[in-house]
C-alpha cells in the first residue's frame, strides 16, 4: 500500500518533471515570443481553419509547449503569450494538477481563441483564470480542416490541442489555471 506522503512525493516530482523543456529560467520574452511564432506558423499552415479563427478573434493565447506526467496524481505546466492583433501584449503560465487512473507523461500545445471583448477581458482581468465551461473545443482533424461549426463559432472561448506526442492518451484543458508571469 502507497502512503500518502509517498503519494504526494510522486505528485511533486511528476509536477518538477512537467515543468522540464518548458522554458523556465529561459531567456525570457525573446524565447517565449519565438515559440509562439513557430506555434502560430505550424497552426496556419497545418490547420488552414485556424487562420479565419485568428482573423476573427479579439485575442488568442499561444501554448507552445506544455508537459503532462502522471502516476496516480499528476500535472501539466507550460508558459505562453496572450496576442491581441498579432502583438503579444501578457505572457502566461498554464498549470493543472489531477488525480485518478493515469500513469505516463506527453507533451502537447493548445491555443485558445477569445472570440468576444467581454471575454477576453474577463481573461485579461482575472486573477488566475480557469479553462471552464464557457470555452468550447474545437477538433483538428487529419485532413488539415478544423472542427468548428456556426455553433462553436459563436462561442466565446473557442480551445484548440493540437501535436500531441506522448504516452498518455488524451489531453484536456479542464482545470487548467492560467497565471500571468514576467518571463
């Protein structure tokens, strides 16, 4: 039987793990900025959708790169930048924590798209803001379309996860906090 201690050992070094390759005491905004050019070329160019999804949203957070482990409890870390007109204008950090059936690590990169004022600005206001119901997942498939419908463009929050590589299966955004940092 594993104690809890133990239990919370393994958390806490599955979440120093997530935060491997993520940038942390990196060069700061230069590097972060850099990421999310390739984020944002790859997107355009892999998924020709994103591209009206960009033109028509008020604001959109790059996560280039963000790193998932689990054994029983696990987390995720990644950092980004939050583009309004194609400026980056905050730079954010993502994390989550979960408990439950999961064992294995992934990487992975995730862009939202703020498609109204009111909420980018709830973003941009909060004091750690929390991937909720309100933002709605739209479903990159093989074929370079993306899977968005007059429905979810309507939505105020549109998630996109995309280059997934790894050994855990899925990714998911809920419970994801976003922080703004100073890189």
């Amino acid at each position: 039987m594993i104690s809890r201690r133990t239990l919370l050992a393994m958390g806490g070094a599955g979440l120093g793990l997530a935060a491997c390759g993520n940038g942390v005491g990196s060069n700061g905004g230069a590097q972060l900025d850099a990421r999310v050019d390739a984020t944002e070329n790859y997107l355009v160019r892999t998924y020709p959708g994103t591209q009206d999804l960009i033109n028509k949203a008020v604001g959109v957070l790059y996560m280039p790169l963000m790193t998932e482990a689990g054994f029983g409890i696990g987390g995720s870390f990644g950092r980004g930048a939050l583009r309004i007109n194609n400026v980056t204008v905050d730079y954010y950090a993502a994390t989550s924590a979960s408990v439950g059936f999961q064992i294995g690590a992934q990487q992975y990169a995730h862009a939202l798209f703020f498609m109204t004022q009111e909420a980018l600005s709830d973003f941009r206001h909060a004091d750690g803001w929390q991937m909720g119901a309100d933002a709605r997942y739209a479903l990159p498939d093989r074929g370079g379309s993306l899977g968005t419908d007059t429905l979810t463009s309507r939505e105020p929050v549109i998630a996109l996860v995309f280059g997934q590589a790894g050994l855990i299966a899925g990714a998911t955004l809920a419970g994801t906090k976003y922080t703004r940092i100073i890189p």
